[in-house]
C-alpha cells in the first residue's frame, strides 16, 4: 500500500501542476472556458427554441375519400404547416418526431370521410412526444376551426368531423439538443487533442521533458497525472457550458446527472489519449499541428458535432460510427435527453474502452521525451 501511495504521488503532484498552469495562463484560460462558450451562444442563436410559428408536420392520409384529399391538400398549402413529403408510415414519423424533424404527425384513417348515414364523418388524428404538448394542442385547435368551416356545410349539430390527439410514450430532441451534445465533444477535443499537441512540444523545446526523463518518473505516471489534470479542468467547462445552456438556452437534462459526470470523464481520458500519442511523438510545433488536424477534422465532421450523423448516407454513417468521437457524443445525447443509464449504453462504452486500448497503447509506445 505504501509503495502504491509512493507511485501515485508524483501523479498528484504533477496534476495540481497543470491545473495551475492551466489557470495562471490568460491564454490557456480563454480557450478553455471563453472560447467553448462563444461558440455555445453562436449555435445557440441558431438553433435555440426560438419563436417559429409554423409546425413541421407529416400527413399520413390512408383514406380514399374526396374529404380527406381536400384536407391533406389544404393542410399542404397552408403557412403554418411545414409538411414533410417522404414520411408514408406511422412508424416513421415517430422516428422522425424523436429524432425533433418533425413536431407532430396527422393521421386520417381509412374511414375518414366515409359516409356514415346521410352524412360524411371522420376523426383525424394527431400523434406527438412528451414534450411536444403545446404543439399538438396548437395544431388540434387549427384542425378544429379547419373542421367547422367543413361541418358547416353539412349540419350545424352534431359535429361529424373532430380531431384528437394522442401522446406517444417518446422525448424528442430539438435541433439545439443535438448541436449541445456536439458542442460538448468539440470542447472535449479541445482539451484532449489540441491541449498537449500545444503543449508538449513547446515542454520539450525548452527541455522541460528531457530534465523529468532525467528524474524517476515513469511514463505511466506523466499520462495519467495529465488525464487527471484535463479531466479535472475539462469537468470545470463542461459544467459551465450546462449552466448556460440550461439558463439561456432552456436545455432539459432528463438523464441522471452522476452517470453523465462519469461518462464525461471517461471520454476526456479516452479523447486526451490521441492528444498524449500526438504530442509526445511530434518533436514540434511543425509536426504537432498538421498531425492534429488530420485526426481532430474528420471526427469534427463526420461524428455528429454539428449535424446531425442520420442526414449522411447509410455507408458514410456506418463508417463514421466507428470513429472515436461518435460514441461520445452519442452517449451524451442518449443520456443528456433520453435519460439512459450507464447499462444501456453498452455499444459506445464498448467501442470506446476498445479505442481507450488502441490509442493509450499507442502513446506509450511513441512517446519521445524529447
């Protein structure tokens, strides 16, 4: 036990090192904490809830009638809708509604529009997630009044055409649920990749690295005196950045809060891997900085950072599944706004222990001390 605390002290020491430096250089300070925030408050004005008076909506019209026909065409013409032309089936729209594409979808049944006695009748129905209540209430009143002006024309009571509408057990996610989790994994890049590719090679430079070679201090210790550094620092950012999102932005975190903080963790350590492997390899700034972009902008791109992965074709979506950023910033979408568990998360936590392997095995086989 001794000999464990003895090896770990180092580990101690150079971390509340690197915290300090992190803090005492203004530089360092704006990239961590002001930069990932300028770029919150760009996306968020962007895709933030904003004040759309329109729904998008997808019609599923499975009756024959010249009644619903005239329905579905004045619902396609009408401003306030924006109707969706590729959903044909109820299943779906409901990916579609959860995935926050679509606010709601209207049914008409085979029977709307029927003759039922003298009368044509029909009841179209509309389909929405938990947190789409105001839009499904919004667009039943419009069908509503679209209805009495139809019922008009027959009798004045009873009323043969309403509407209703049912909530299916499902949280959507708006598109700022989507670009948060992926401004999240851009500032977990930030401080695992780009964080020591800066650094390391500016440590050797001024011969920092070759004197700690010098000293007992093993490899071993160094990474992870940086991974509890970074993720000690990264933790501090990542929570700032839910403060204001959460505050400004109305985010809603329906996931457990610890298992996120865990989850976080693990992926700074598996990110900062690629960063510790860059940056203990390239003898410079020369060689550090091509060396970075080549990893960080394929993942930036093609791992759902800032769009998002299911607007890609099928084969660029299955290759971009297997990179080391897409199951991070799918698990925090999964938890964030689904409110999944740490157990259900077994694909990503999978593939990213495997990476974990690859990359810290790397690192330690590439790492130059100066």
């Amino acid at each position: 036990m001794s000999n464990l605390k003895k090896s770990l002290l180092p580990v101690k020491v150079f971390a509340k090192v690197a915290i300090r430096r992190a803090f005492r250089d203004k530089t360092s300070l704006f990239f961590i904490f002001a930069f990932p925030l300028i770029f919150l408050f760009v996306f968020g004005g962007i895709f933030g809830k904003g004040g759309d008076t329109s729904f998008k909506v997808a019609v599923i019209n499975q009756s024959d009638s010249q009644y619903a026909k005239q329905l579905t065409e004045q619902i396609g013409k009408a401003q306030i809708y924006k109707v969706s032309d590729d959903v044909t089936t109820l299943d779906g729209a409901k990916e579609k509604m959860t995935r926050g594409q679509l606010d709601a979808t209207i049914i008409l049944p085979p029977t709307f529009g029927q003759q039922q006695g003298e009368l044509p009748s029909g009841q179209a129905v509309v389909y929405y997630t938990q947190n789409n209540l105001q839009a499904s209430q919004a667009l039943t009143s419009i069908l509503q009044a679209q209805f009495q002006g139809l019922n008009s024309q027959f009798v004045k009571a009873p009323v043969p055409f309403t509407v209703k509408a049912e909530q299916i057990n499902e949280q959507a996610l708006s598109q700022f649920d989507y670009v948060f989790a992926g401004l999240l994994g851009f500032s977990i890049i930030g401080i695992g990749i780009f964080g020591p590719v800066n650094v390391f090679p500016e440590l050797k430079k001024q011969g920092v690295l070759r004197r700690l070679h010098t000293t007992p201090l093993r490899v071993w210790q160094y990474f992870l005196a940086n991974v509890v550094s970074q993720s000690v620092v990264g933790m501090m950012t990542m929570a700032l950045m839910f403060i204001v999102a959460i505050v400004v932005f109305d985010l809603n975190v329906v996931g457990n809060y610890l298992a996120l903080a865990f989850f976080l963790v693990f992926s700074i350590a598996m990110i900062l891997g690629i960063g510790l492997a860059l940056g203990g390899w390239a003898k410079n700034e020369q060689q550090a900085a091509p060396l970075s972009n080549i990893v960080v902008f394929p993942m930036l791109f093609l791992s759902g950072t800032f769009f998002p992965r299911f607007l890609m074709p099928e084969w660029l979506q299955t290759v971009s599944s297997f990179l080391p950023l897409t199951p991070v910033i799918e698990g925090i979408r999964l938890i964030a706004t689904e409110g999944k568990t740490l157990l259900e998360l077994g694909p990503q936590l999978g593939l990213m222990a495997a990476w974990t392997l690859v990359i810290y095995f790397i690192a330690f086989r590439i790492f130059r001390w100066e």
